[in-house]
C-alpha cells in the first residue's frame, strides 16, 4: 500500500447533486495512479480556515472522504453535509483550495467472471460508484442503493427508500434473498449504515457467499497513528481491533465482529 501523501490541490469543479449532497473535483495525474476503488482521502477546506474570523468556531481535523470517481486524475469527492466538517466542505466553490492526505487505506479486491451483487445506504454509495467502474466489464454487477429519503438516493438497478418516496418503500436488505436466489449472486460488496451491513452479513453468511463490507469509523488523524477508529476483526476464536484507517476501510464481512461492535 503506498504511503499516504500530504497536497493541497485547487478545486477545478463543484457539481450540486441534491440539498444534502455535492461533488468536489480536482484534477492530479499523478494521484489518479495511486487510487484504488475503497479507499479514501483526509480533507480539509483550506480556504474556510484562511478567511475566517479567530472568534467562529471551525473544526480542525481532517475529514474521512471515500473515493467517488478517478477518471485518470480528475477525481471526485462526493460529499453530504452532516457535521461541521462536511458544511465547511460545502461552502467551498472552483477555485478554492483542498488540504489532502492519502490515498489511505485498503480499497475492495477486484475480481472478474462472477454474479456482483453492490449494497449501499445513504452515504454508502460513493465508494461502490468508483468501484463498479471497475466491475462493469469483466462481471455480471447489481446494484441495491436505499435511504431515508429521495434525496438520498442516486442511480442503480434497485432503489429503496423508508418513507416510500422514490423506488421501493422499506429498506435496502428487505428483499435481499430472493435477490441473491434469482440473480445467482456469489459475490457482495457493501458500505452503509451499521444495521445494513449487519443485516447484509447475516444473510450473505445464510449463502456462503463471498462478502467485502467498507466500515465507516470516526477518524482523528486518518493514518493509522490514534488507533481511535479499531473495530473488532478475526475469527470468533482469534480477532483483534485493527484499524479502520489503516487495514481498513475494507474488511471481509464474516471476519467482522458485528455482535460487539
């Protein structure tokens, strides 16, 4: 895995996709090599910390941020405004500047010839959008994206939303089995809230079937230094805490210790 870099790189497009969601573009050949699908950037709006008054409060840390798109070096981060963070990220427009550090982490293992089934909730979807990219081609690839709300949905083969509003009224998993039986599935890739991997894990165990979940963890410093983003991974005799930033994000969803997390 390469070493994580430090960069600052000028925003060359802002792309709105709905209230809650945005896509930041910029444009570096050479980080373009370097990314693999799964894996993420630390980020920080450099332009909000210059211009601020000392009295506005501002978060300082980075913020986690998958890989959404790399088209050869024009890479996107899609972004939804949920903290502090995340709406210092959204005041930010094209020409405004991004603090980077990565690639980091393990991204999700490539594989061909096989029946994909992709899982995602909400602010899941980013990952599996580079990812299927990669998929496309060389495999037979469904899609299932659910969220609470239309605004959290995104284009994919099966749409899922709680209140009913857009797709399928319920959630993400609430029809997985038959989609697994009908579509002869034998391999899954998922990234979401906590209650659907879970659930995604439960039933992909029922099948036997080859599962790869992407966790999402509070990061302090994104490169493996805190240790404050571990989750329990190993077999029910033998795990350990590894990292989410560092062995992670990307983990075999059977190694995961769902029941004490």
């Amino acid at each position: 895995m390469t070493k994580p870099q430090y960069r600052q790189r000028a925003i060359v497009q802002r792309e709105e996709l709905s209230e809650d969601y945005f896509i930041l573009w910029i444009w570096d050949e050479d980080m373009g090599a370097l990314c693999k699908p799964g894996q993420f950037y630390e980020i920080r709006a450099l332009a909000v910390f210059e211009d601020a008054p000392t009295s506005v409060s501002i978060p300082r840390l980075f913020k986690p941020i998958s890989i959404y798109d790399n088209q050869g070096g024009r890479i996107g981060f899609m972004i939804k405004r949920v903290g502090l963070g995340t709406n210092a990220l959204s005041k930010l427009k094209a020409g405004d500047t991004l603090e980077l550090i990565g690639p980091a982490g393990n991204g999700f293992p490539l594989a061909e010839d096989r029946k994909i089934l992709l899982i995602s909730g909400g602010a899941g979807y980013p990952p599996l959008w580079y990812l299927q990219k990669k998929l496309i081609g060389q495999n037979k690839v469904y899609w299932i994206h659910g969220g609470a709300t239309g605004s959290d949905i995104f284009p994919c083969d099966e749409m899922w939303t709680e209140d009913g509003s857009i797709g399928r009224k319920g959630r993400a998993c609430d029809d997985l089995e038959n989609t697994i039986k009908e579509r002869e599935i034998d391999l899954i890739y998922s990234c979401g809230p906590f209650g659907m991997l879970k659930e995604a894990t439960r039933i992909s165990e029922m099948y036997d079937i080859e599962h790869y979940s992407s966790l999402e963890a509070y990061m302090a410093c994104g490169i493996g230094v805190c240790h404050g983003c571990t989750v329990p991974i190993g077999t029910k005799e033998d795990w350990d805490y590894l990292r989410v930033c560092k062995e992670g994000p990307v983990f075999s969803a059977k190694e995961i210790r769902w029941e004490i997390m």
